[in-house]
C-alpha cells in the first residue's frame, strides 16, 4: 500500500421457477386464520391485528403466578411520558407506541424524549394506507415492524401533524435515535398484563372507544361498559389499582386526546371493560441503531401472516446477498408466532439442488416466551464477503399452534429469496418462486458492529482529509458510482497527546437500503498509517436494477480504528472528532444521499446533426457512436440511414 503524505497547506416474462426437490411435495403449507375486518362507524385510528391471535398461550396457570402488589402506577416514578393530543386524525396507534418507547427509555436512561408519530404514521409500510396516512389507521404489527426497521426520531425534527391527511416521510433528514429489538404480545388475561406491566413498563393495548360518556369523561370515577363490540383505540396502560371500580379493580391508562381530557389525559377503567386488554403488546428491548449496521430483510411490511404444514413444527430459510465485504453477520432477527416458540437458527454457505451445505453457524439454540419479535447476536461474529450469499435456516416449534413461521404476504413478493420446509431437507420457495404466498420474515443484521470490544487500542486520530465531496447525488438504475476518499491519520494535529503516534486504521462503508458496495483496496482492510499521511479510498455504489424513480439510499463511510485483533471496529470510538486543520474541520465518518432519477434512453446515436462531405469525394466516412445509455436494459437491435440535405 503506497501511502501519501499529506501536504501542510492544504415488457418482462415471468416464468415461474419452483424450488421443488426430490419427489413432489404432498402436503401444502397454509396460512393461519385470519380475521374479518369490518370498520365500525367510528373510528379513533386503530384496526384490528391482521391474525387470530386467540391461540396465545399464559406463561403459567394464574395460581403459579407471582403475586402482584394491589396496585402499581409508573406515574409516581415519573417513568410515563408527556399526554400528547392525536386530534383530530386517526393516528391512536401509533401515539399508543411511541408512548411505549417513550417510557421505557425514562424507565432504563433516566430521561424524557419526545419522539415523533408523525414519522411513523408517515414512513410505516402501512398495509391499509391509501393516500392518506393520518386517517388511514393502524395497529401495533405496523408500528412494530417500522420500530424494528428504522427507529424513533424527534419531534422537533417531524413535529405532528406536519402534512397531515397526507405527510411526507422525510428520512433520511431526521437521524434515528432507538431502534427496537424486542417486542412481545400479551394474553389478554388481568394477570398477564399486570406482570407485563410491572415487569417491562407501560403496555399498549386496543379498547373500545365509543360508548356512551367516554368522550365526555372528566377523570372523577372509574369508567365501565360491558359492550362487546370490537375495539376501535388504541391506549397505554401504565399500572391497576385493584380497589377501585367499587372494589373489582381497575387499569390505569394514558389516552392521547391531550390533558384537558380526563384526569389530565389519564383515565380509570374496570379491568376487562370495553374490550380493554386486548391485542396488548409491550417494547422489551431497544438499542441506538448503529450507522455501520444494515438489517437485510424481504419481510417489508412485517408479520402479517403465520403459515405451516400443520404440526406445529417448521423450518422458514432466506436467501441474503451481502453488499460489502470485510463486515459480519451481527445477529438475526426473526418474529415468534406463537408463546412459547422454539427455535433453532443455523446460517449456510450454499444452497444447491434444493440442498443447504456448508453450515457455518449453528445451530444457535432458544425458546421465547411469547410470540413477538426477536433478534440472536451471532457469537463469535461470521465475516462475510460482498456478493456471496448467506442462508439463514430457522426451525421454529410452536406445538400446539400449527402455523410457526412467520411471514408477510403483502405485495411484492420477491422470487427465490424466501423458503419453508417441513423436515429441514426439503425447500420450496414461499414467495413468488414456488408457492406465491409470502416472504418468510427472517432478517440478517450485517455491518460492523457499535460499541466495539474492549481490545480497542487507540494512539493515532482518524478523519477524511478527502471525503464524498457533496451531500446527495442523482443516480440511474443499474449504475455504478464511485468516490475517491482520502482517510488520514489526523494524529499531528489531534488535541489529545495519546493518539498523536502511528496508527492502524480501517474504512468501512453502509448502505441503508442493500445496494451493492465495494471498495479498492478491500474496505474493511487494516492500514498503518503514519500521522499525518493517508492512502486513496475507491468506494463504488452499484444501483440495483429494481429501483424505481425518487428511490434513495444513504450510504455513510467511516473511517475506524483496527483493535488489537486486526479487525476493522468502527465502535472503538474516535480520539477527536472533528479534527481542526487549517481552519476547516474534518470528521471521521462522511454521508451522500443517493436519489435514483430516470434512465437516459436505452438507444441513443451520439453524432454531429450534419457532416458535409465533398463534391466527388469516393469514399465517405461519416462517424457516429451508438449509446445504450440503460444499464438494465438488454441488448438492442438497431437500423440506421444517411440522407443527403441537398
């Protein structure tokens, strides 16, 4: 590696391609039951779960239960964030599950954030969304499913109602703060969730809104309705007292119709009245989501259905195409349909003739107690490569629920990406490659990991002396664009005396969306480098072909220290970030935004408009070049005349 010294100045077919293997298969998996949706009259934003979910199991017989105190309320701890005011759109649910996320951050860090709704009811992959996200309604699957993909950003940057009927998602401009990794459902059972509550923190859970004095309810007496008709709000439980309600008990909730609602936006209800408890679910798990993390995934909407061949007993595998090399398979995520499921995860190497081989990790063995949403670190990380495939087989047992594997059959269904089995052995592509149901819902997260081991060894100062150049770049599909960065071992200038030395660094790259990244020499290779000097960084973006116009992706470099492994580890930190040079700061990690624009014709003829040729002239040679200006476009045809102007 020449290292440089930094100057001190400065129409398509489809063919459906099965993955059938060995005899024909003789069973057909199926998808769970699910239930028959009728919008009610009114409606405060929230619709009913996708699935049957009746087969919900409790974790022990209610006499097993540990007892619970006669009431618990998480106001008196201060742990229940701020009542926010949902009016007047129908956005309960997703006010429901940032207040979820909200007071398990004051529950754990000590602190009040105030996330933004408006960006969830904006960026979800809403499946009841028609054009107008704030009254088109939602539930906790899609809130869930949003949370575990990007996160939680601050109000202040996609403040509510913003744009509302019809808002526009504004990320990347707002930087995620909690992504969740965790999340459960609960058995609609006064003990469940009294346990949950206690616990975990404040429980999310659908009720009926609209009976008679609800909307007039002053906070004064414990509300009760014995109505059966299906909920219509989604609210927070944040603790239960069991002598009110004229001694039958009841929960403790927070609505999100402001304070001047209710008992400053709290109310008091008899446990198991207006359908309230059920559909309840609770956040167990958040971290900060990791720049250099990418979680690969062909779930999009999340867990909208559950399918097996009916014991109870089932395999579900994807198909993943690392992006770049030099970073690892961190952890896999996957949802439990049912409480307790069983899993057993193994990651191969190749799948061939229907075959898994070359096993490398696993099998990773775990039960977890309800059906939710999950994610495994993988320990010790598994290096990948850059265009080579991983195979994440999952074995999920939910006996006796007969539908263990978790899946999203809403379109688009990808191709040969998503499989299921029933013994291991034996694959079918799910999605459109076979049985044209679903795409298994099986992630992989891959990139560098945050936060990075204790070998982290620190004596130079990293930070691009040269890095992306702009902020956004258009781009077509199927194009390849490639920076020249210049990572620099800031040490001769680093206002900290102990990284001022020889150092050992790494460049890694992310891309937000999975597109194909490399790098020239090999990202994630380790360079010493001397204060003061850098080496020349390729870093080239390939554009999928299946983009689609106003399409965007972030792509974030980093430049790292090595640790004392010689392993690239972004989460070692920085010594000084920015590093003050000449009077210009320069960061250890830079950001482009690519915006996929239209492709120029696939045909196109680059020539003068006229070319004179002289009286007599014999032999005429009239230059022009031939452009398929479309990357993804195939080969081209083409015919071509000369005429004369006169």
């Amino acid at each position: 590696m020449k290292f440089i010294k930094m100057p001190l100045l400065f129409l398509v077919t489809a063919v459906l391609v099965t993955a059938f293997t060995g005899a024909a298969y003789t069973q057909m998996p199926k998808e769970a039951p699910k239930r028959v949706y009728i919008e009610p009259d009114e409606t405060f934003g929230y619709i009913p779960r996708p699935l049957d979910m009746s087969h919900l199991e409790l974790l022990m017989p209610r006499l097993m239960a540990p007892a619970q105190p006669a009431s618990w309320d998480w106001r008196t701890s201060g742990d229940v964030s701020s009542v926010k005011n949902q009016n007047p759109w129908g956005t309960c649910w997703a006010f429901a599950a940032i207040g979820d996320l909200e007071s398990k951050v004051l529950i754990n860090e000590s602190y009040e954030p105030d996330y933004s709704e408006l960006n969830m009811v904006a960026c979800s992959d809403n499946p009841f969304s028609s054009g107008n996200p704030c009254s088109c309604g939602g539930n906790s699957y899609i809130s869930a499913n949003y949370l575990s993909l990007l996160g939680s950003v601050e109000e202040t940057c996609d403040p509510y109602p913003g744009g509302c009927p019809t808002p526009t998602c504004i990320n990347p401009t707002c930087t995620f703060l909690k992504q969740m990794i965790e999340w459960r459902l609960i058995p609609d059972d006064v003990t469940a969730i009294k346990l949950a509550v206690m616990n975990h923190g404040p429980v999310y859970t659908s009720m009926y809104a609209s009976f008679p004095g609800f909307s007039t309810y002053d906070g004064s007496y414990c509300l009760t309705y014995t109505g059966t008709e299906d909920p219509n709000h989604a609210v927070l439980i944040v603790g239960w007292d069991d002598s009110m309600c004229s001694g039958n008990g009841g929960w403790i909730v927070k609505n999100s119709w402001g304070t001047s609602w209710g008992d400053n936006g709290f109310f008091y209800i008899q446990y198991g009245h207006a359908q309230i408890g059920g559909s309840a679910n609770v956040i167990t798990g958040y971290k900060d989501p990791c720049a250099t993390e990418t979680i690969y995934h062909w779930d999009d909407t999340g867990w909208w259905t559950s399918i097996g061949f009916g014991d109870g007993v089932d395999w579900g595998m994807a198909e993943f195409t690392p992006a770049s090399s030099g970073e690892y398979l961190l952890a896999v995520d996957f949802w439990a349909t049912g409480g307790p499921t069983t899993y057993s995860i193994y990651v191969y190497d190749d799948f061939s003739g229907g075959n898994l081989t070359n096993l490398l990790v696993g099998p990773i063995n775990g039960t977890v107690p309800e059906a939710g949403y999950y994610s495994e670190p993988i320990d010790p990380l598994l290096t990948v490569s850059a265009g080579d495939n991983i195979y994440i087989a999952i074995e999920f047992n939910t006996t006796p629920y007969n539908y263990p594997v978790p899946a999203d059959d809403q379109p688009p269904l990808q191709t040969n990406k998503s499989y299921i089995s029933n013994d291991g052995s034996t694959w079918t592509a799910l999605d459109a490659g076979g049985y044209n149901m679903a795409n298994v819902g099986i992630r992989a997260r891959i990139g560098i990991p945050c936060g990075g081991p204790s070998s982290c060894s620190k004596e130079g100062d990293p930070a691009f002396y040269v890095d992306f150049g702009e902020d956004t770049h258009d781009v077509i599909a199927g194009g390849t664009l490639t920076y020249t960065v210049g990572p620099c071992n800031f040490g001769f200038v680093s206002g900290d005396p102990t990284c001022v030395f020889t150092d050992t660094f790494c460049v890694s790259v992310t891309s937000s969306s999975g597109w194909l990244i490399a790098g020239d020499p090999a990202l994630g290779g380790c360079h010493i480098v001397d204060p003061g000097y850098l080496w020349w960084q390729d870093i080239s973006i390939t554009v999928p072909c299946e983009v689609e116009i106003c399409d965007y992706d972030t792509i974030i470099a980093t430049m790292a220290y090595c640790n004392t492994e010689v392993i690239c580890d972004p989460g070692c930190g920085d010594c000084e970030d920015p590093n003050w040079y000449g009077g210009n700061p320069y960061y250890s990690s830079d950001t482009v935004i690519l915006h996929v624009v239209e492709s120029p014709p696939a045909l196109y003829i680059l020539q003068d408009s006229i070319y004179y040729v002289e009286q007599g002239q014999t032999a005429a040679f009239i230059p022009f070049s031939i452009c398929n200006g479309d990357p993804c476009a195939g080969a081209i045809s083409f015919t071509y005349e000369i005429a004369s102007t006169g």
